[in-house]
C-alpha cells in the first residue's frame, strides 16, 4: 500500500469547511460532521479501556467493534453509503447475551466505577449514548441507514454490561445506586 497521508495538512479547511469521502464540502459544526466527531470521540474512548489488562474475549469484542466504528463514521462522511449491515448488529447482541449470561441479575442501578478499565468503559458508554443522539438527530435531516441508529444502541447496551463484566475481572465492586427515599 502507498503513502494514503503523505501530506498530513491541506490547508484546505482552513475557511471553516472539510471534505466529505464524497468530495462535497461541509460546515466543521454541520450536525453530520458533530456525528462523526462523536463516533470518533467514542471509538478513542474504547481504545481507552483496551489499554487496560483485558481478558482475551473482551479484548476481540472491542477490537472488533473499534473496526466497525470507522466503518461507521466512513458510512457517515458518505452520503447514501451503508458500512452498517444487520449481521453487524446481530454480532453485537451475541457478544450481549453471552457477556449478560456471564453476571448476575441486576437488581439496582450501578453508578460509574467499579475499578479503572470499569470507569473507563462507563466513559465509553456515555459517549455512546451522545453519538447515537447525534445520529438520530442526523437521521431527522439526512437518510441514515437504520443499521447504524441501531449498532449505537446496542453497543451501548453492550459496553454497559462489559463494565459490569470488567469491574468484576478487576476484582471491584459495582457502586449501586442508592434512593435517598428509601432507608
């Protein structure tokens, strides 16, 4: 393969504009731009928890999901173009259900915490949750493929229970919420 980025700055969104994989140029604060920002955002967040001591079935799960997530924001920097496909979010839920079987039934709310690559995940999570808002924002205007809305959803779902998941491989404790109605 040849030098893809011999050249690291254009200059050419020097006037407030970027390129989209399409050649049309966008407003750097267009909604689809702020999407693919967060989807970026997320997929650093998640090389954040893969720097941690993983085990190994983890680790693929989000190694994998990272490659997806710039599917993704590939998807997104192309109009019409659909990365996402149904398969992908039925890895997702798989990699769901086989973690969730791993847990005990949750009973109460868990606040972020649990032990750092734990922490790290709730990070990811919530950063998640902003780039799936923007996505459904996005869909409002532009046609979005259903896949993509979809894949957000279910990945959050997923890093929630991987945080479950990794704060009882790090030998923490879930924080539960606690009602400050109740005694």
């Amino acid at each position: 393969m040849g030098n893809r980025l011999s050249k690291i700055y254009t200059r050419t969104g020097d006037d407030g504009t970027t390129g989209l994989g399409s050649g049309e140029r966008v407003a750097k604060d267009s909604l689809r731009i702020e999407t693919i920002g967060a989807v970026d955002e997320l997929n650093c967040a998640i090389g954040r928890v893969l720097v941690h001591d993983l085990r190994e079935p983890v680790r693929e799960c989000l190694q994998g999901v990272q490659h997806k997530l710039f599917d993704l924001g590939g998807e997104l920097s192309i109009p019409g173009y659909q990365a996402i496909k149904e398969e992908d979010v039925g890895r997702l839920e798989g990699h769901l259900n086989d973690f969730n079987a791993q847990l005990p039934p949750l009973k109460e709310f868990i606040l972020p915490g649990g032990g750092r690559a734990a922490a790290d995940g709730h990070m990811a999570r919530a950063i998640c949750r902003r780039a799936e808002r923007r996505l459904v924002s996005l869909a409002r205007e532009e046609e979005i493929g259903d896949h993509a809305r979809m894949y957000l959803n279910r990945l959050s779902d997923l890093l929630f229970v991987l945080c479950r998941v990794l704060a009882r491989d790090e030998g923490g404790v879930e924080v539960l919420w606690r009602n400050p109605g109740r005694s």
